[in-house]
C-alpha cells in the first residue's frame, strides 16, 4: 500500500472514531427524548384525569349549592307562612269584632 492509501485509510478511521462518538451522544440524547415524551404523555393522562375530578366536584359543588340554598329558603318559607295565617286570623277576628259591634254577630 502506498503512502497516500494509507493517509486516506488514517483519515478515514478517525473520522469513523469520530462519528462513532458522536452517535453514541446522538443515541443518549435520542434516549433522554423519548423519556420526557414518555413523561410528557404521563402528565397529559394525569391533567385529564385532574381535569375530569374537578369537572365531577364542580357538579357536586352545585347540587350541594341547590340543596343548601332550599334549607336555607325553608324556614323563610315557613316564617312566611305563619305571617300570612297570623294576618289572616287578626283580619278575621277583626271582622268579627265590627260584625258583632254592628250588631250583625
């Protein structure tokens, strides 16, 4: 072999050392992206399950909502009530009171 193969085949084989380097970073950062894709993937099913718990609590919140304000309107309900029978009974007992005074009673 001549002189110039022999530098051509030198050169050659440092520059295959040389990729063979650089495929072996290639292949570790190939490695590391498809763990934080894989990662990413995971968070995403979380924040949808996330997403899918706060979506269930947010109806349970305004059925709870619902309910509470009717407990709260029932004894107002009631009070009312009480009101109008007492209004009832005082306008009655009134007109009792004139019937009986007009002698009408």
């Amino acid at each position: 072999m001549d002189l110039e193969h022999e530098q051509r085949l030198t050169a050659v084989e440092e520059r295959s050392k040389s990729n063979t380097k650089r495929l072996d970073k290639l292949e570790a950062s190939t490695e590391a992206i498809n763990r934080i894709a894989t990662n990413m993937e995971v968070m995403a099913e979380r924040q949808e399950q996330v997403a899918e718990r706060q979506e269930h609590m947010a109806e349970s919140v305004d059925k709870l909502d619902g309910k509470v304000t009717a407990l709260e309107q029932k004894p107002a309900k009631r009070w009312e009530g009480m009101v109008d029978k007492a209004i009832g009974a005082l306008i009655g007992g009134l007109i009792a009171f004139v019937l009986f005074q007009l002698g009408l009673g």
